[in-house]
C-alpha cells in the first residue's frame, strides 16, 4: 500500500531520469564513448524523506494488523525484515517483497534501482543473521547470497512477479543480489 506511494513519487520523478540519461547517452556516443548500462542515481532528498515515512507507515500498519493491511505490494506478498546496523549497532526495520522458495525467503536487494545496495543488504552482509516478520510469525534467518546458479533458478521467477526488479536491474551496473532468508527458529 505504501510502497504504492513511493512507486508513484518515483514514477513522477522517471520521465525526467529517463531523459537526462538519453541526453548523456547521445553525449557519449558524440564523443566516442559508450555506456552499456544506464546508472541509476540517488533520489533527491525529498524523494528520499518521503520514502522513509512511507515505510514507516508501511511498517507500523503491518505489525497492528498482522500482514492483513500492506501484506501485499507489487504483485508479492510482503515480509518486515529486521536488521542491525553495522556501524550503530541498532535496530532497523524494512517492509520487503518477496517470494517464497520451499521453505525459504527470496528478496531482491535492489534499493530500487539506484546504482547503490540498500543498507539492509550491507548489515546483513555483515552479521549473517536477521529477523523476519511473515503476518504475525517472528522468525530468526540466516542470510545467504544466491551463488550463480541458484540466481540462474531463481531470477526468472523474481521476473515473474512483474514487481520492477527487470528494470531496476537495468539501472545498476552489477547484477541485483538475490537474498535466501533460510528460517532457523520461531521467536
């Protein structure tokens, strides 16, 4: 529901984008240059702002209904991951799309693509370890980055979805991490 919001603010901010990166393209071209991949750049700071509140909201309408309210977003079902900062040492939460896979979690660390990993991707990098809410079940995770072959099994399905990750593959210069949440225990 919320990250509706945020698709809408950027949606509002991609025909600009989209222009400025064909202006640098034909730019290049005219020089000699080449650019295979378009990168994608930060949001602007009100972009940003907004962004934040949304997942907030998202976050605290999940957790008073349990996932009946904004369990759903983008055509996938949605989970709350909870990381801890690798420099701050505190508590962070983010409203994810993901899809199941047996009975692990697949998310896509795609910072919508921007040419950056989302700080999420980068704590969990760190510590291996997380903590997800699915509707009202806490579970503890392991982390794990899909190696080339899972991606190879698991990308198509992700583009299945239809919830963006195609195009936000083609804003960043390197492959989208496919994130395994593997479940370890219920809290």
């Amino acid at each position: 529901m919320f990250l509706s919001i945020v698709t809408l603010v950027q949606a509002h901010f991609e025909p600009c984008l989209r222009i400025e990166k064909r202006y640098r393209r034909l730019k290049l071209k005219e020089h000699g240059g080449t650019s295979e991949k378009p990168l994608g750049k930060p949001y602007p700071p009100i972009v940003a702002r907004l962004a934040r509140l949304a997942i907030a909201a998202h976050v605290a309408l999940y957790r008073l209904s349990g996932g009946t309210i904004a369990g759903r977003a983008q055509h996938m079902p949605v989970l709350l991951l909870t990381t801890t900062g690798r420099k701050s040492g505190k508590q962070h939460t983010t409203a994810l799309v993901y899809m199941p896979d047996g009975d692990d979690f697949v998310v896509v660390a795609s910072n919508g693509g921007q040419a950056r990993l989302p700080n999420w991707w980068l704590n969990m990098r760190k510590s291996k370890q997380a903590r997800i809410e699915v509707g009202r079940k806490q579970l503890r995770v392991s982390v794990q980055q899909a190696n080339p072959e899972e991606r190879q099994r698991l990308w198509p399905r992700v583009i299945a979805y239809r919830a963006g990750h195609e195009t936000y593959q083609e804003r960043t210069p390197y492959p989208l991490p496919l994130v395994i949440l593997h479940p370890e225990e219920a809290l």
